[in-house]
C-alpha cells in the first residue's frame, strides 16, 4: 500500500477497530465508503483513517454509532474537540454534572487553559499552567489526570487540523521536560541485596520516538516505591536485552503508540517475538498501549498487555 492508501489490516491497527466492526459500520452504517483496489479488495484513504479515529474515540465517550456516522467530516472534529475536554481517563462526565464537583472541574480547566495556549502558540502560558498543575494535583494526579488526557486531546487536534505538527511536538517537549523534572524530583530507590529485584526497564520499539508514555510509566513506578530505569525511546532489541542483563531487570515495559505503516524497522510483533528470543528467562515482558495482545504458544516469556497507563497503576499496586 502507499502512503495514502491502507489494506483493511492495515486500518485495523490504525483505527483500533476490529475487521468485523469496521465491515459494519460501512455496510450498516455508512461511515465510510472504501474503493476497490485492482485486486477487489477495499482500500482506504489517509481521510478514511482520520474520520473512523474521530468516530470510534466519540463512540468510546457514549455516542451511538447510528447518530453520527453520516456527520461530515467536519462536524465529526468539531464534535470530538467540543467533548475532549470532557474525558476523565475515558469516562465521560457531562458538564452539568463536572460543574457541581470543584474535583471533576479542576482537570478540564487545567486542559482548557493549555489547549487555548497551544492554540495560540503561548509556550510561556503552557509552561507556567503545567507548572501550577504539578503543585494542585500532585505527581500522579498530574501524570494519569492531566498528562494522559492532555496528550490524548493534543493528537486529536493534530489529526483535525485544529492544530499542527509543530505545535503538537512544543507541547511535547514542555510535558516531557515536566515529567523529566518530576522523575528525578521523586526519590529512587535500589533493592538491597537479600531483597527480590522486581525492577521495571522502560523503553519504546526501535523507530518509536513517542516518550511521555513511557515517561508517565517511570514516574507513577516511582511513586509506587518501585526500581525503575528509564531508557528512553527507539530501543533496538540488541541493545535493550544488554541493558535489561546489566541491570537486572526483572520486567520489561514497551510502550506502543498508533503509528503510520513502515514507520518502525520491523513490525511490533516481530520486535517482540525477537526480544523474546533474546532476553533471559527471569524476565517478564509488558506492553504498554494499543498493541493487539500476542497469542504464540512457542513465546518462552511471561507478556502482559495493558492499554492504559491507569491500568499500568492498578498493577503497580499489586506489587
């Protein structure tokens, strides 16, 4: 496929949707209407990607497939950006009801006031709201309730050109700054030597450069009392299994992001099939993100799938 044309597996990873979802609501809902390749097979446009996102992350917020499915493309965006601010780690809260409760209204000003700066370009007025934002919500309060969500809208107005890439790579390099500051604020911790490493090494496949994921990882790690090593993005297997053998780690988190096709080296599956084969067998491998769960029973490993960062939290707890 080309740059601007996806083959139905294709558009599943991209969408998030799965094939059956995506053949209904073309044929029973009209939401888009793919052509046909010279092989018969329906292809996708790069418009198709961005409208089925924009409908699946507002049917994920409560609205029916069967109401906005015909919206034009530009009431589909303008439908998301009015409701982004609404998003409560993915659980819609109506503004009557945010309104009444001084807690639910703190996060979406927070976001209100960045993304008003961002529009305008106000990297100052950014900075300084992050700022104040560490010292009202707290570190994980910043993390999960404003960062998470924040990141989230910000894509979203890149996708409907609300925004562009400029301006989602300055808010980028703020946030990532925020939580680098945080990270090394926050007290480390080493296990002793008669104590069980269950150490975390956090990282990104080989050509994903996507690090506030990652980043919020290491941090809400760190408030749990847990060792963890922050490695940075864009890992090649190689160097990763060293770095995890130095270091003792007991746990592996890559963090995966929705990308465009032949943006990584390799495909996500094959990185990981590769790190299984490499790492030592004490390790256990988590992933991070959208990735579709690996079902291979030749996988010598332990591999655990979490699509959220507040689902990463939940596990943290266990421990």
């Amino acid at each position: 496929m080309s740059g601007d044309s996806f083959s139905v597996k294709a558009m599943t990873r991209l969408t998030g949707l799965n094939e059956h979802t995506l053949r209904a609501w073309e044929r029973r809902y009209g939401a888009v209407t793919p052509r046909r390749g010279e092989n018969g097979r329906r292809v996708y446009s790069r418009e198709d990607v961005e409208r089925l996102r924009n409908i699946a992350a507002l049917v994920e917020r409560g609205f029916a497939i069967g109401r906005i499915a015909t919206l034009s493309d530009q009431e589909l965006a303008q439908l998301l950006a009015d409701n982004l601010e609404l998003d409560h780690l993915g659980n819609p809260t109506p503004k009557a009801e945010s309104s009444s409760n001084p807690a639910a209204c703190r996060v979406p000003t927070q976001l209100d006031r960045i993304q008003d700066a961002l529009l305008q370009f106000d990297l100052a007025k950014i900075h300084a709201t992050l700022t104040e934002s560490r010292y009202l919500m707290g570190a994980r309060g910043f993390a999960i309730d404003l960062v998470t969500p924040l990141m989230e809208a910000v894509g979203w107005m890149t996708l409907s050109g609300r925004i562009t890439i400029g301006h989602e790579h300055a808010l980028s390099a703020i946030v990532r700054a925020h939580l680098s500051f945080m990270l090394l604020e926050l007290p480390r911790r080493e296990p002793s030597m008669n104590e069980e490493n269950n150490s975390f090494a956090l990282t990104t496949m080989e050509g994903n450069f996507h690090e506030i994921g990652i980043l919020v990882a290491s941090v809400l790690c760190a408030l749990r009392g847990v060792t963890n090593y922050f490695l940075g993005p864009n890992l090649p297997v190689p160097a990763l299994t060293e770095a995890v053998i130095a270091l003792k780690a007991k746990h592996v988190v890559i963090g995966s992001t929705t990308l465009p096709p032949g943006t990584l080296p390799i495909t996500e599956h094959e990185y990981l099939h590769e790190l299984d084969k490499r790492l030592p067998p004490f390790c256990e491998i988590w992933v991070g993100g959208p990735l579709t769960e690996v079902k291979d029973s030749r996988l010598k490993h332990k591999f655990r799938f979490i699509r959220t960062l507040g689902g990463f939290d939940e596990a943290l707890a266990k421990f």
